[in-house]
C-alpha cells in the first residue's frame, strides 16, 4: 500500500514515516502492557502476604488511582507524618 500526495504522485517517503511510527507506538504499547503485568503480579503477591492494617490500606489506595503518576510522591506525603 503506498499514499499518493496531492499532486498525485506516490509517496513512499510518508508512507514509511507513518509506517515506523505504528510500530514505535506498538512497541511502546508491548512494553507498558509488560510493565501494567508485572505491577498487578506485584499487588497480588504483597495481598496474598501477611500485611499491616496499614499496608492494606496503601494497596487499597494505590489500585484506586487508575492513571494517576505522583502516586509515590502523594503515598510519601501522606504517610510520612
């Protein structure tokens, strides 16, 4: 499949350019998916564990913060005191 520009010429050049940005996408979608695994492993190791009323309660916070990127820095805030 290659794009044709306005002029209606073929252009190969875009193609490949958009080409290699889907697969730098995909690629990066693989790796967070590998990542978002590993985390949710993590949690469900330290639940199945012997916890602290407080350890609990951070879990508890910690899966309720879909999408949320400061959450170490909030946890340190909140529990630090």
């Amino acid at each position: 499949m290659v794009t044709r520009s306005w002029a209606g010429e073929r252009d190969t050049a875009l193609y490949s350019r958009v080409m290699e940005s889907l697969e730098a996408i995909r690629e990066s979608l693989v790796l967070h998916s590998k990542e978002i695994y590993a985390m949710e492993q993590a949690l469900m190791a330290a639940a199945s564990s012997r916890l602290t009323e407080k350890q609990h309660a951070l879990l508890r916070w910690i899966a309720g913060r879909d999408g949320e990127f400061c959450v170490y820095t909030v946890l340190i805030d909140r529990y630090s005191e």
